[in-house]
C-alpha cells in the first residue's frame, strides 16, 4: 500500500495510482466560488435585460440568430456591440461552470458529468425563459452555452494534465 501526499492530506491508494484529493478548505473554497458564481449567471440570465430583441418568444431554428447577430457584427455598426455581447456572452458565461463543476464534484466521470449538469442548468434556464417570458427561448443559446461549458472543461482537462506533468517532474 502507498501513500500520496497532496495538500498536506495523507490517502492511501490500494491500486498505486496517484489520487487527486484536495483538502476540503480548498474543495470549500471551489464550492464557495462555484455557488458565487451560479448566483450570478442565474441573476445576469434571468433578471437583466438589455437584448436585441425586446419581445420574448421561441427561436427553434438551429443558428438563425447566430447568423443574424454575425450579420450584424459584420454589416451593422450600430448593432455591432451588442450582437458581439450576445454571441460572446453566451459563450463566456459558461466557461466558469465547465472549469468549477468538476472541481466541486468527483473526478471520475467528469466529462460526463459536467456535460449532463450543463444540458440540465443551461435548459433549465431556457425553459424558464419561456415559460415567464422573461426572456427568448433559443437553440442558439443553448448551442452558444455549451459551447462555453465545453471551452471550460477544456481548460480544466488542460491544467490537470500540466500539473501531473509538474508534479512528475518534481518527483
């Protein structure tokens, strides 16, 4: 039986692979960051306004407003921040939740797991969208958003794998 040590907590590991336990005040540190963050994408998502369009409905033709706000990006220069806002928005406002969901959850599985969470928050929101009529329900949105989850966890997947190739060569 070995014993690995990572963040000053001792785990003992039956099949001598390295195990990736933080200490739980940095897994309460991620947790904190992560529901600060929720708070916020729930309030940005669905108390604010500020849209291109102003009356709420549906949009279930895959890419139309993508199409659309590129057109403006490209075309309309009165347009142009806002549809860049709407585009890149939706796209960065996830990244954080691919980055932090795995980190607040378990390791194993994470792909999976972070995909289904963010099918279910990101539709989730839009349902509500269209049920309150707070706001438009949109495939696009949900394209955009998981693009952004999926950016996220990218990121995460990028900076594990630079740590174990650090933590390989300091040992």
């Amino acid at each position: 039986m070995t014993r690995i040590r990572y963040n000053h907590v001792m785990t003992k590991n039956r099949n001598k692979r390295a195990i990736d336990r933080p200490s739980s005040r940095i897994r309460l540190v991620w947790y904190f960051i992560f529901l600060v963050y929720l708070a916020i994408i729930i309030y940005i998502l669905i108390d604010a306004t500020g849209s291109l369009d102003k009356n709420p409905g549906t949009n279930l033709v895959f890419f139309e407003e993508i199409r659309r706000f590129w057109n403006l990006i490209r075309f309309d220069e009165q347009n142009r921040v806002l549809a860049l806002q709407n585009l890149f928005g939706n796209i960065a406002i996830f990244i954080p939740f691919g980055f932090f969901f795995p980190l607040v959850t378990n390791r194993r599985l994470t792909g999976l797991k972070t995909a289904v969470a963010a099918i279910a928050s990101v539709s989730a929101i839009e349902l509500y969208q269209l049920v309150s009529n707070s706001g438009i329900f949109d495939v696009d949105d949900f394209i955009l958003n998981w693009s952004g989850v999926l950016i996220g966890w990218l990121l995460y997947k990028g900076m594990s794998g630079l740590r174990r190739l650090a933590r390989r060569r300091e040992s």
